[in-house]
C-alpha cells in the first residue's frame, strides 16, 4: 500500500481527507461539501475541494482495492445507458453476487469488443475465472465469453435474476443526477473507479444485520480508510 502524500498543501490532511470523504461517501456536490467544512469554520473553496477529490481519490482508492478480500465466485455483468457531453454512452458493470463491485467501465459501444474489454480488465485483476458470469440476454456476452474459452461458465437470465448488477447501477444515477451529468468520458471513469471502492468500503447492508453488528461492520470501514489514505508525512 502507498502512503499518501500531503506536502506543499496549506490545509491539513486530515481536512483533505475529510472533505474527499464527503464527496465520494454521500450523495454531495462540491459545494454542499463546501458548505459543510464553512459550518465547522474551515473556508475552503468548491474548485479546491475538486482538486483534492480529483488527486487523492484515486490514490486512496488504489490503496482500498489493494486491501480488499478476493471477489466471490459468482460475477454479475450489466450495462447502463448514460449521456456524456450530449452522447450516448454505456457504464459497463461488474459486481460479485455480495453486491462488492468489482468494475466499471465507461465506453462508446455495447457491443463484443466492449464486453471483451470489461471481462479481460476483470480476469486481469481478479486473477481468476470465476464458476459463474451472470448477465442478462445481451448477445455480445456470450459472443465475448465464446472468444475467452469460458462460455460454459455463462448464465443469461432474466432481468431479475440480474438484479445484483442492475441494483449496483442506482448509486451512480443518483450522483449522476446531483452532478448535471457526466462532462468527458474521462471525467465520469475517473469519478466512478474512485466511488465504487469507497462505496464498497462502505456498504455494510445495515438493514441486513443487527445494531451492534452495523457498528462493529463501520468501525471496520472506518479503519479501513484511515489506513488506505494514511498520510507519509
């Protein structure tokens, strides 16, 4: 894991890593972050905040894949409709059947050569061929999965049998919305790579467990990302 570097910023880490904390974590717009640190008596300002969010995100995001468990065994895949710059384009998805998202990926097309770019970024980073690929009845998954030799780990389904990946897509329509949309397709990879591994981090599924189970699941995430964006002086 790699220390995140602060120097030659005026304001202290740990305002930094607050203010990218809000932005990513909660459906926020730079300047209702703003707003938040003005009320605890910290004057910093919307396009700052930005720069911080568009630096250390990443890096702190990186750090957060590097610790996190390997995927489950049974990968879901979807792709949604969004517009970028007045064009359509396709976020393509992938989640593990506990909801952890495992990837996403912003492109022109949805087509084979797009699903071959998803699967072959999951297989590389994952290290592994899962026992099952959920989709849904899109063609080019089975086309693509054809060409990988891993077809008869394929299961097309219905819409609610994919509902782990459509359901993943949510967090991101609402940021989308909260933002005006996306500007470049550059911009709207680089935001949602850094939201996936924050929200994964902290998404406990508090309605799933018990009061005390909730707190022990957050003191957990918390640790975790006081550890991912570990300051090295």
């Amino acid at each position: 894991m790699q220390p995140i570097s602060f120097k030659r910023h005026r304001f202290h880490p740990d305002i930094i890593r607050q203010a990218v904390w809000l932005y990513f974590r909660f459906t926020m717009s730079l300047r209702d972050v703003e707003d938040l640190l003005a009320e605890r008596g910290i004057d910093v300002t919307y396009e700052t905040i930005r720069c911080w969010s568009d630096k250390f995100g990443p890096a702190i995001a990186a750090n957060i894949r590097k610790r996190r468990r390997p995927a489950d065994c049974v990968w879901h895949l979807d792709e949604m409709v969004v517009k970028i710059g007045g064009k359509r384009m396709f976020m393509w998805r992938a989640v593990d059947k506990e909801g952890e998202v495992l990837d996403v990926l912003v492109q022109k097309r949805r087509n084979k050569a797009a699903a071959l770019n998803l699967l072959r970024k999951l297989l590389k980073r994952q290290g592994y061929v899962p026992e099952a690929i959920v989709t849904d009845g899109l063609a080019s998954y089975k086309a693509a999965l054809r060409e990988l030799g891993a077809l008869k780990r394929h299961q097309p389904g219905r819409l609610q049998e994919n509902n782990r990946a459509e359901n993943s897509h949510l967090p991101v329509r609402r940021r989308e919305r909260k933002m005006q949309l996306f500007k470049s397709q550059g911009q709207a990879q680089r935001f949602v790579s850094t939201h996936s591994a924050i929200y994964n981090t902290f998404n406990i599924e508090r309605h799933l467990v018990s009061r005390k189970t909730m707190r022990t699941y957050r003191d957990r995430a918390f640790a975790e990302w006081q550890a991912a964006s570990a300051s090295n002086g």
